[in-house]
C-alpha cells in the first residue's frame, strides 16, 4: 500500500511539475487524484485501528492536503487520524488552521463524529453545526442550556465533562489523583468529578507545572489529540500517581517554584525553569525537583537522573533552567 500511494504521488509530481509537501499550491487535477486516494484509504479502513495501521499512508496524502500542517507538527499524527476519518476538516482553503481556538461547535462535532462514526449535514437554512449539537444532546453529552454560547471557544473544564460522558468506559480509583493536580482546590465542584475521570484516563493532561488549567481554552490542535485519545486508548498518557511519591501542591507551594511555557498535550513541551531557593536548604529542594520530574517523565525514565545531575553541577548560587 505504501509503494503504491508513494507511486501516485510521484506520478502527481511528474505530471503538475511540482513537489508533493504541505507548503505547496497544487493545480486541481493533482489535488483531485490526491482526494481520491484519500476515499480509497477511507473506503479500506472500518475502524480506527485500521487507519492506525496505514498512518504511513495516510500522513502524505493529508500533509498534501493541508497546507499549514508541517512533517516537524508534533500532532501531524492525530490531525491525519481524523481527519482521514473524517472527524474533522479543514476550512475549504487547504488550511487546517491548528492554532485556532476550538469553539463548543467544533469540539462536539468531532465527539459525535467520533462516536457515530458517521457525518451529519444541515438542512436548508439551518446553521452547519445545529445537527451536531442536537446529535450530542440526544446523546447526553451535554444538557440543555449547559453551554451559552456554542460558537465560541470552549474552556477545558467542559470539554472534559463531554468527553468522559462520551468515554463508554468504567473509572475507578479517580479520587486517588487529587493530589496530583495542583490546581485542584480551586476547580468548582461541578466539575471536580468530571475532571479527574478525563485526568485519570490520560484522556486530558495536566499542564507541566502540575495545573489543569479548566479556565484555559484549547487550540484545535490540541483538541485533535483528546479525541485520538478517546478513540485509542494506547495514545493516552496516563499520569504517574503521585500519593506515594509526594504531594505536588505541597511542593508547588513551598520548596521550589516552577515556571515555564503552559503548552497543552504536546509531548515535546517540556521545558520549565525549577527555582531553588537559596534561604532554604538545598537537598529538600533536590527531592522537590527530582519528585516533581518523576511525575512527569515516570519512575523509570534516565532523563530524570539526567536533569537532576545536571542540576546539582551548577553552582547553587544560579538558577538552573532546564
């Protein structure tokens, strides 16, 4: 299958003159054959082990198609999952616009999509995303006058609350990551439940520093990866429980103070700066920082004993940015 595509794109190159990647304007025939290929794939793969299975097949022909997803994206993977099965689109342009802010509408599209495995087109006169949203009230994924405003971009802690009542899953021992999200005191109690079963299931990640962030909005490239988790539990980044390690607030609060970029669900933004306080004793403030890493790249990861080493080799009258 991949010699195959590969030929195609070949072939599309030698006949439009130009090179098959995602920043170059192509002529309607090449993107047409292009397109085809795409419902071929689609018609092949029933279920989204399947498209997994073909995402080397998949990547160029999407890459080809939107032109503002690059091969160095860290979520070329899940924009090409979905959007193979058709979860979600771009916007008509050849752009998939991944920075954008992803409204109430567009994240209830991609849940019902997702879990119906089928589109829904709006009648004569009706906006685009009326069968979506009364799709997703009929499946309980939200209740009546739950969300104002569906156009406008949806904050985290309602997109977790719609995507564990669409996770057809049981959760248990939730309770047991409270310790784990810094910010947890201050999430309203409507939403504590729902956030920690989205936490608990890897399904919707915390921030680097230990926050969940529920006021935050999310970029449709973000979204892309919460619903790939939720299709495929082995893209889930289930979090380290923390309760017999530490208590991360403790820590957040006292020892050591962490500050650095909030990126949401992108595993190479791991960058942050650990504040050593030099009116406190250093070795605490060590366990602090080499605790706080562990749950974040896991118990057995080299790169914590890697970080820490370094970490120690400064002079202590410094800040160490990692």
């Amino acid at each position: 299958m991949k010699r195959t595509i590969a030929l195609i794109l070949i072939t599309v190159m030698l006949m439009t003159g130009v090179t098959v990647n995602a920043n170059t304007s192509m002529g309607e025939k090449a993107m047409s054959m292009i397109k085809n290929q795409l419902e071929i794939l689609r018609l092949q793969a029933k279920n989204v082990q399947s498209f997994v299975a073909i995402m080397e097949d998949l990547i160029p022909l999407v890459l080809a198609e939107l032109k503002d997803i690059k091969e160095s994206d860290w979520f070329k993977e899940n924009v090409a999952l979905l959007y193979g099965m058709n979860i979600v689109q771009g916007d008509g342009l050849g752009n998939f616009l991944p920075n954008k802010e992803v409204t109430g509408s567009e994240y209830l599209k991609m849940v019902v999509v997702a879990l119906d495995n089928k589109t829904y087109k709006a009648a004569t006169g009706e906006q685009w995303d009326k069968p979506y949203i009364d799709r997703a009230l009929e499946l309980g994924l939200v209740k009546s006058g739950e969300i104002s405003d569906y156009r406008k971009p949806l904050n985290r802690y309602n997109m977790a609350k719609i995507i564990v009542r669409a996770c057809d899953e049981s959760f248990n021992n939730y309770e047991m990551y409270q310790s784990s999200i810094t910010d947890y005191k201050k999430i309203p109690a409507e939403y504590k439940e729902y956030v920690l079963k989205a936490y608990s299931k890897g399904i919707i990640t915390g921030y680097p520093d230990g926050t969940f962030g529920g006021t935050n909005t999310m970029k449709r490239s973000e979204a892309t990866a919460v619903i790939a988790r939720l299709i495929d539990p082995n893209q889930r980044k289930v979090p380290v429980l923390t309760n017999d390690l530490f208590n991360l607030e403790t820590i957040s609060e006292a020892q050591i103070e962490i500050e650095g970029p909030k990126g949401e669900d992108n595993p190479h933004n791991v960058d942050f700066s650990v504040l050593f306080l030099l009116y406190k004793p250093m070795e605490p403030q060590y366990v602090d920082a080499e605790n706080l890493l562990t749950a974040r790249f896991g118990k057995d990861n080299p790169t914590v004993k890697e970080v820490m080493d370094y970490i120690k080799s400064k002079d202590t009258r410094t800040k160490a940015s990692i």
